[in-house]
C-alpha cells in the first residue's frame, strides 16, 4: 500500500483539479501489455476553481476473464491437388465434378475399363504378379481387396502368393475385365481415402495417362491465413469458435499450421485448418466466410478492475486508488481483455471500491 499523505499532496487538494487520460495498448499472450497514464495540472493559476464532482468508481470484482481474438476465414472442402491417370490407352469415362468417390468405385475409365478407387498412403511403383519379391505395395493391395470382400489370401501381408492372385482374379471378374491375376500401376488410383472430384480437366478420348482432374478430401474444413504474429494463436488440437455465413455456428479443432506463404499484401502468412466438430452445423453449404474466434488466454477466479483504474507509479509498476480514504494500493497486472484487467495485491480485495476513469 503507497500513501500519499502530506500537507502538499495533490490528492489532499482533490481530484477535481486532475484530469487522469489513460491510453491501454495491448499486445494479447504474453506480448507484454503497456499501460501510459498522464496527469494534467490546470493551466491557470487565476482561474476560479472549478467545481469539485465525485469521481467515478467501481468495485473490484471477482470472475473469470477471456481474452478472445475473431477472425475470418473460409469453409470449403479444403487443399485440392492434380489426379493423374496411369492407365495407357482412351479416355473413356470421367467422374463428374463434386462427385465423391470411395473404395472400389470408379474414377475414370480408359478403353472401357474401370480404374477404381485404392485406400493406401503410397502409389503402385510395379506390377503386381506370381513371384514377385514382397513390399508394402502388396499389403495395400490385399488390404483393400479384403476391405472389398476377397479375402482368399487370407491377414494381409507383403507376400505375393497364389491366393493372393486369385484374389485379384474374383475381384477383376466383379469389375468386369480380364482375369488375369495381375494388377498393373495403373489399374488403380491409390490414395489416402476418399476423394471429392472439384474439377475435371481431361476430356473423353483424351491420353489416359496424363492430367485428369483436381481432387479433395471429402470432409469440408475452415481455413484461416494467420499473419506471423499471430501464430501463436493457433495450438494444434485446441478449439475455437465458429459461426458460418448462412448456416449455423459450432466449435472446431485446429488441425494443422501450414508455413508461411507471401500474401498480395506483402505480409507473410500461415494456412491454420481447422475441421467442424459438428459438420451438419454447415449444412449443404460450400465457399463461405466463416467468423473464427480464438480463446488467446483465459482466467478463471481472478480479481478484474477496469483499465482505467490502473495508475502509473512514479516508482515503476502500477496501483489502484480506494475511493474511500484515497490511498493508493499497489497491484499486479495480469490478463487484459475488452477494457478489464487481472489485477492482485496486498491489500487489494473483491468489492474493494476504486476510482476509475471509465
């Protein structure tokens, strides 16, 4: 607690005749925050004295402070990338754009063949036959025929045997080509999962091995470009809030934080996704603003007094005045958020009444 009695002390003169101007700029977690306060003297010794009114006041209160930063992104179905046939031969068929494809169905055809749909996290580099030496192209191979049904060969494993070709034998003769237990690189496309076909680029009779369309993942997802500064807002797996421009609002999971691209205004910034905790709150929609609010600190149970409370020591630091003997009550700051502060202190209690400027 610092006092300010004396026979010269400005306070004992009242604190009419002091205008406090406090100007806060924050900089939010764990920037640092600077508090500038001024106190202006009256400028005319002769001037009549003017009235004295009561300062204004509030208590310290006691609760829970969040200090939250929004922003907007976009929902759309997220990264796409070029789908490239491996097939020799014709064009023959193409997926429709906005089309979804899943395991086993078709993704383009080529001489009036299918060339279906892979689960794997490489691409076929070789034909796959009799006597070939083992690798991970064949598990993924034998993972997706028995995810399909044919199992003949049995746990999926990187061995190439004769059950393993008859497997491939009943699955060509479901698909409608010949059976010949060998599977080419291009009989298939391999990827992660699901893809969505966001457009096509090829045209029937084109070459089958070329560029053909551009895909995506099929689960719609909010993409935030976060300027360097900000970064540390986003924590991969920590949630934030979301409302979607004609649609409803919901919670989502920050799943990633690309690196920094040069944006057209000069300033480097990150990609942040962020999937939908609840999908259906988007409904139908595609290519809309998204309000994203993220949570930059929070604190529970604390002691919070206006900003404007705070008075700037000549000592350094910061205190309070009690609006009830004047005394000033040393305090220190913590959290900012919307014009409140996180303050503690010896003597410093909830529902303590001090003077404040707003």
């Amino acid at each position: 607690m610092v006092d300010q009695d004396g026979p010269t002390s400005p306070r004992r003169r009242g604190r009419g005749r002091w205008l406090v101007v406090a100007l806060v700029v924050v900089a939010v977690l764990g920037t640092g925050s600077v508090v500038v306060l001024t106190r202006i003297a009256s400028n005319t010794a002769n001037a009549a004295p003017p009235k004295a009114e009561p300062p204004d006041t509030t208590e310290v209160r006691k609760g829970d402070l969040v200090d939250q930063q929004t922003v907007t992104g976009a929902l759309a179905y997220g990264t796409e990338w070029s789908l490239q046939g491996r097939k020799q031969g014709t064009v023959t068929g193409l997926s429709a754009s906005g089309a979804v494809v899943e395991r086993g169905q078709n993704v383009y055809s080529v001489d009036a063949k299918q060339i279906p749909l892979f689960y794997g996290y490489l691409p076929l580099y070789r034909d796959l036959q009799t006597d070939m030496t083992n690798g991970p192209d064949v598990k993924i191979v034998e993972e997706n025929l028995n995810a399909l049904g044919f199992d003949d060969f049995g746990e999926p494993d990187e061995k190439f045997t004769f059950w393993t070709a008859t497997a491939i034998k009943k699955w060509q003769k479901a698909l409608g080509v010949e059976q010949t237990g060998v599977l080419g690189v291009g009989d298939v496309v391999v990827q992660a999962g699901p893809i969505r076909i966001s457009s096509v680029s090829a045209q029937l009779g084109a070459p089958g091995a070329g560029d053909l369309m551009k895909v995506t993942g099929t689960q719609r997802v909010v993409t935030v470009d976060l300027e360097s500064s900000k970064l540390r807002l986003a924590k991969i797996g920590e949630k934030v809030e979301l409302t979607i421009t004609g649609g409803g609002t919901t919670t989502g999971t920050i799943a990633s934080v690309g690196k920094a691209v040069e944006g057209q205004d000069g300033k480097a910034k990150s990609p942040v996704t962020i999937t939908l905790d609840d999908p259906a709150a988007a409904g139908t929609l595609d290519s809309v603003s998204v309000s994203v609010v993220f949570t930059a600190g929070r604190k529970d149970g604390v002691l919070i007094v206006p900003v404007g409370a705070l008075l700037a020591l000549a000592e350094g630091g910061y205190a309070v005045e009690s609006a009830t003997g004047g005394e000033l009550v040393a305090v220190t700051t913590g959290l900012f958020s919307k014009g409140e502060v996180e303050v503690s202190g010896d003597g410093l209690t909830e529902g303590l009444r001090v003077v404040t400027t707003s």
